[in-house]
C-alpha cells in the first residue's frame, strides 16, 4: 500500500503518527473514502463531513464564491459574511446576537475567554478534567488532559479544573439515581481552595469529544448554566464538536434548552473548509473595542458561503433528524454488544456521536488498552474507516448515512469484535 505520499509525510511532516496501516486517501465522496489502491471504505470517524464528503451543492457553492471572491477585505465585510451572521443568530438561543469567525476552534475559544475577562474584569477560567477546547498555548491550559498539556512550561495563570459529569467513571463514586449533580455542587468546594475569587468564565463541552465521547447524564448541563449564572459567572459553552447535527440536534444546547453567554461552533461548519465561529450577546461583543477581535482569513467569503450551504444542506435533506434516526439505530446496536461481549464496557451517545468502551474486567472497568485501536486497523480491509481512541470506539458518519450503510458497518464491527474475543 505503500506510495510515494506516504514517503514524503513520513519525511516531511512535522506531526506524522506512525501507524501500522499506511493508508493516503485520495477521495472522498458522500460517506465512501477511496485510499490510493482503489480500496473503499465507509467514513465512520468523521466530524467534519457532516453534509458527506464533496456534497455536489457544497462543491458548488465553493466554485461559485472562489469564481467570484476568495479573499475577505479586511475591516469591511462582505454578502456572504453578513448572510451567514444572520443565519448563525437565527438559529442559536435568543439571547445570542452578535457574531465572530475566525478559521479554527481553537483561535475562537480564545476569543470566548477575552471576552469574558474583558466583561468581567476577572481573569480565572474553570474547565473540565477530559476537556479539550483546542490547541494554542491558552487553550491547552484550559484542557482537562495531562498529555495535553505536559512540558510547555507554564501555562495561563488562573485555569481551576474540576471533575466532569461522567458517571461510567464518577470521578466521585457516586450514582446518577442519587448523587444529586454532587459533582456542581463540588465546584464551589474547588473554588473555596483553588480560586482567589476572581473567576471570570466556565467553559464545557456538551459531550467531551476529544476526552473520549464522554456524554453527561441529562440535567448537568442545566445545573451547570445555573449554578454559572447563580454566580455571576460568563458560561461558554464549546460546540465547537458538537455543532450542526451531531448529536440528533442542530446544536446540542437544544437537548437542554440551554442559553449560554457564549456558543463556541466550528469543525463541520464549513464541511471541509476551515471556519469557526462565537455567537455572543452584545454586551460580551461591546466589552472589545471594535476591530479588536481581528483575523487575516475570519470571515472571508469562500468559508462563510460554505458554512451557508452546509446549513442549506442540512435543512433541506433533514440530515438532522437523519442523525437522530440512524444515530438510534447504532446506539441499540452496540447496547447489543454490550449483552454479547463481556469486554464491551460502556456504550453512549447521542445522534451520529457513539462511543463503545472496552474494559478488561466489568466490575473494575479497568480499560482494555489498544482494543478500539486493533480493532480499527481490523475493520479497515473490511471496508469501514472507523476511529479507535485506544480503548474507546468512536463512530461518528457523515450525517448523511443512510440505514443500510449504517447496518453494514455495525455488521462489520461485530464480527470483527467476534474474530477478536474468539
Ligand atoms: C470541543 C473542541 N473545542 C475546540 C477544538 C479546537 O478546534 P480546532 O481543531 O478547529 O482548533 C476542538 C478540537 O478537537 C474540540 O474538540
């Protein structure tokens, strides 16, 4: 399989991961990936394809914005900007109106804390142990995985971490029929300790995606944005994952009926094309003088009429409902597994956003290393391009999976989990 693009990232690429499998993909096209043999999969570990992979009317609409502007101008603004605002306001919480892109999740969540520190003349920012809001120096210091963060020296002053709700591993020991959301009512206990009470914002995902897919039970979000409020506290809230379908909802705030201060979106928005983008209210906007928040290529017209179709896109095929549907279909799939397989630990999810943990022993959970890894590899000849974190399987489609194809590929992990405990 080896080829000459494989050579050249082995000798050029400054982040290469080596793998056993030395797959280049050359196409992709609606849920199949083609690698440079020929050989076919369908796309199981996707989180930017939302709409599939070269939607004919997102390629479409890229032909028709790069023929006619590709670079933004600067301080001025231009129609597909201006569109795309709009639609990011209407969609989103009413009390979320004033807009910001930049190109990556990462620049936007760094965004979301200046403002929140502008507004609140505070400076502490409170996140969650398996969080990750991204990649620059701020935002790995907000991140609630050592690896993440290890051998940069110091990091931004100020960031507190506290136990996210994730009850398969209660970081407390405590059960979800009684604990009561103890994990909120311990954030005070941190702060009492850790905070020189000056906290500023909270930021939390949804799920915590890169963490290992790791879904809250349903309320933690709600008691989160309360006690945030209760407190004075700017609550930002990183969809940046989550955004635009994943989960069964257009935003997954919409499970709770949750109004964060900041909505942080990205990855999927633009199918492909990087843009990225903050829905504020206006008195976190008005707390940064204007054309502060600049960006060489925020907002330029090629990723904001992407962004534009992807959402047309979604409508008008109901890839969001498609989500929820066959998202329930493989959730039941794998609680199957769960019943078969003795080292299936853990299965959740929500929409096209599943997780299948593995576990050595049940009742100590003890991770059963590599597994999810192995059996990646493993499906791939078989034709299904799937992502193993380690211990942890996470499928996540193009939205626009179709049932059968979703059969198939549940098909293929089962007997691959079958040939690997036989
Ligand atoms: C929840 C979340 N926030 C922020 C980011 C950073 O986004 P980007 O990779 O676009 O910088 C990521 C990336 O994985 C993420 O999962």
């Amino acid at each position: 399989m080896t080829n000459e693009s494989w050579e050249l990232s082995k000798k050029y690429d400054a982040d290469f991961i080596p793998t056993s499998l030395p797959i280049v993909i050359e196409r992709g096209q609606g849920v199949i990936l083609t690698d440079s043999t020929g050989h076919q999969t369908i796309d199981l570990g996707d989180i930017i394809a939302n709409v599939g992979h070269s939607h004919p009317r997102l390629v479409q609409a890229i032909h028709q914005a790069a023929a006619n502007m590709i670079v933004g101008k600067g301080s001025w603004t231009n129609p597909e900007r201006a569109r795309l605002m709009q639609r990011l306001v209407e969609l989103t919480p009413a009390n979320l109106d004033k807009v910001f892109f930049a190109t990556s999740g990462s620049e936007i969540v760094e965004w979301a804390i200046r403002m929140a520190r502008r507004l609140t003349g505070k400076h502490e920012i409170l996140s969650f142990w398996g969080g990750v809001y991204g990649r620059t120096l701020g935002a790995i210091s907000m991140n609630g995985l050592q690896k993440r963060r290890r051998k940069y020296g110091p990091l931004l002053p100020g960031t507190i971490h506290a136990p996210y709700a994730h009850c398969y591993h209660c970081a407390f020991d405590k059960k979800i029929e009684s604990c009561n959301f103890y994990c909120v009512d311990y954030l005070d206990r941190i702060l009492e300790f850790e905070s020189t009470g000056d906290l500023a914002c909270l930021i939390v995902e949804p799920y915590e995606g890169v963490g290992g897919l790791l879904f809250p039970p349903p309320g933690y979000l709600t008691r989160l944005q309360s006690w945030a409020r209760e407190r004075n506290v700017i609550f930002i809230l990183d969809e940046i994952q989550s955004s635009f379908g994943r989960t069964g909802k257009m935003f997954a705030l919409e499970w709770e009926n949750l109004s964060p201060d900041i909505l942080c979106v990205g990855k999927g928005m633009g199918g492909g094309v990087s843009i990225a983008a903050l829905v504020a209210s206006t008195p976190l906007a008005d707390a940064l003088a204007p054309g502060e928040m600049s960006g060489g290529n925020g907002g330029n017209p090629l990723a904001c009429a992407s962004a534009l179709a992807v959402i047309d896109i979604l409508r008008d095929e109901n890839l969001v409902e498609n989500s929820y549907r066959v998202g329930e279909y493989m959730l039941a799939r794998a609680r199957e597994w769960q019943k078969q397989f003795a080292l299936v630990g853990d299965v959740r999810g929500r929409g096209l956003c599943i997780a299948v943990e593995f576990v050595k022993d049940r009742a100590t959970k003890e991770p059963a290393r590599g597994f999810a890894h192995t059996l990646s590899e493993r499906c791939y000849p078989k034709g299904l391009a799937v992502h193993g974190m380690d211990h942890i399987l996470a499928l996540r489609p193009p939205l626009i999976i179709t049932a059968d194809q979703a059969t198939r590929a549940m098909d293929v992990i089962e007997e691959t989990i079958k040939e690997m405990v036989a």
